[in-house]
C-alpha cells in the first residue's frame, strides 16, 4: 500500500515538475518575476517531496522490523505519520481543485 503511495506521489512530482517548468518558460515570456512572494509550485512539490520521504521512512523501518531490529510500535507509528501526510496532501490537492473549479464556473 505504500510503496502504491510513493509511486502515485512520485507520479505528481513529475506531472508538477512539467507543469512548473511550462510556467517558468511562461513567465519568463511575458517578463513575470516572482516579487510577490513564494512560487506556488515549489511549495506543493516540496511537500510531496515530505511525503514521500515520510513514505520512504515508514518502509525502512517496515524493512529494519522484518530483520529485528526496530520495534514494532516504531513501525506502526511511522506507518501512522504517513497515512496522515497522504490523507493532509489529498485533502490539500482536494481543496485546490474545488476553488479552480468555483473560477472556472464565475461569470465574466
């Protein structure tokens, strides 16, 4: 079930690696800068990068419980923060396309 995870989250990465390099060439085009605070893009693909280290960290320990030498309470734990930082980046991921789709439905 994670390592379905990471892939899906590795998936986004390079969807939004894409993306985010379509809209630096496009903002670069039309002589954009980034003034105005944090790039949206960098933002949401270091979060996926958290979550998918978080990911990595759980199956690591999963790895080190089969040989003996973590605890199991570790693992579950680790498995624990994991399941929520999915569930926080669906929620988020969610959220975001509900309000691009409310603009889409303005009227102009």
């Amino acid at each position: 079930m994670i390592s379905n995870n990471i892939q899906v989250n590795n998936a986004y990465l390079k969807a939004l690696d894409s993306v985010s390099d379509k809209q630096a060439k496009t903002d670069s085009l039309l002589g954009i800068g980034n003034e105005g605070g944090g790039n949206f893009g960098a933002m949401v693909s270091d979060t996926v990068n958290k979550v998918v280290s978080t990911g990595q960290a759980a199956d690591s320990k999963m790895m080190s419980q089969a040989v003996g030498k973590v605890d199991v309470v570790d693992v579950v734990t680790a498995v624990a923060e994991t399941e929520i930082a999915i569930q926080t980046l669906v929620s988020v991921r969610d959220r975001v396309i509900s309000a691009y789709q409310d603009i889409l439905r303005m009227p102009i």
